[in-house]
C-alpha cells in the first residue's frame, strides 16, 4: 500500500489540483458575467431574459463543473492519509 510519505505528497498533488480548478472555475465566472453584462436587457419585458436560455443554463453548468472537481479532489487528498494508514497496519 502507500506509505505515509507517499500519501502526504499525493495529498499536497491532489489539493494543487483543487486550488487549479478552483482558479478555472473562478475564471470561467467572470466570463459568465462578462457575457451576462453583454447581453440587452429591455425596459418592460423580464428583467434579465437571457438567464431563461438554454444557452444560459449551459454557461452555467460550465461554470460550476469545476467547483465539483474541486469538491471531489479534496474529499480524495482528506482520505489519502487515512487509506495510507489503513494499508500500512
């Protein structure tokens, strides 16, 4: 199984790529909100229409798929030690 040592650099690479897709996922928020500021808004009909797109809920699915990756890589670095632990005895 993994060794201690082995386990804490696998969980020092698996919180690297947590903060790598916390970064993309905040990149991609902006340009989600760049292309929201963009887009017409007129006077009398629904305030912001293009939040009822599909284009829209795709942009957003977009956005967030990362903020679960990030979700996922840090439950795995949280369990890396504790399977070390569990193969080491």
């Amino acid at each position: 199984m993994l060794s201690l040592q082995a386990a804490s650099t696998l969980q020092l690479l698996l919180m690297a790529l947590a903060l790598l897709c916390v970064g993309m996922a905040a990149w991609r928020t902006l340009q989600l909100l760049r292309h929201a500021a963009r887009q017409p808004n007129p006077g009398n009909a629904v305030p912001h229409p293009w939040w009822d797109t599909a284009q829209a809920r795709q942009a957003i699915r977009h956005t967030v798929r990362p903020l679960w990756w990030t979700v996922g890589l840090v439950v795995l670095a949280a369990v890396a030690p504790k399977l070390a632990t569990m193969g080491a005895a």
